[in-house]
C-alpha cells in the first residue's frame, strides 16, 4: 500500500489538534423534528476532536490540546480519545462550572437536516496560554 504521508516511526506524535470538543447527540428515530425525536445517540462531536479522531483511526499518533468540563461528559471524552489512542496529557478540566457544548441533529429528510447548538458558558472557550 502506497502511504501518501511518512512520519518518522520514532515520533511521539505526528500531529497535535488544538480545539473544540463537543457532545452530538443524532436522532435514531429519522426523518422527525426535534419536537418530535424521542431517541438519540451519543457522539464526541467538533470538528477538531473529529479530526483528531479520524487520523488516529488513520493510524496517526495524534495528541489534543483542549479544555472539557469536570463532570461526566468530561469523562466520557477523555475515555473515549485515550479508546481511540489519542493523547489526553494536554486536555485539561475547567474549574468555574463550564460544561461542554451540546449539539442535537434534527434530520427531516435524506437531503435536509440542521442543529441546535447550546454553547453558552463553554469548556472549549476557557482555553487560554
């Protein structure tokens, strides 16, 4: 197999993501408003933590630089990267009551769908040097 990108084997890390993570929740039940959507699933959702997630299934040595909040769902990411064989060294609790954004898919049909973002008082926006 040809490998469009080379890294040195010996590297810690091919790439370090710096961004947002997030929680996706995606209906089960298609072709529904919100209103009406009784089940969903739950995903690590952003596009950054996304991306993270993919080259590291692309068999990339991938770190991420980031904040997540200090409940559950702040578990729930740093159990699934570490899952993944992401680097979680750099991801760091927020102290002041920030939780992580949420965001719900409302699929209507095969060609039409949107979100509903709630990102009021964020983890990923405490990120600072």
């Amino acid at each position: 197999m040809m490998r469009l990108i080379e890294t040195d084997p010996l590297r810690p890390l091919d790439i370090i993501l710096l961004g947002r993570v997030a929680i996706d929740f995606n209906p089960v039940d298609y072709f529904q408003t919100l209103a009406e959507s009784t089940t969903f699933k739950k995903y690590v959702g952003g596009s950054t933590a996304n991306t993270a997630v993919g080259l590291a299934r692309l068999g990339k040595k991938c770190g991420f630089i980031g904040r997540v909040s200090d409940d559950q769902f702040g578990d729930y990411v740093t159990d699934f990267f570490k899952a993944e064989g992401i680097d979680v060294s750099t991801i760091s609790r927020c102290t002041n009551g920030e939780k992580l954004g949420l965001t719900f898919t409302e699929i209507l049909s095969r060609d039409e769908s949107s979100i509903l973002m709630y990102r009021e008082c964020i983890a990923d926006l405490q990120l600072s040097v």
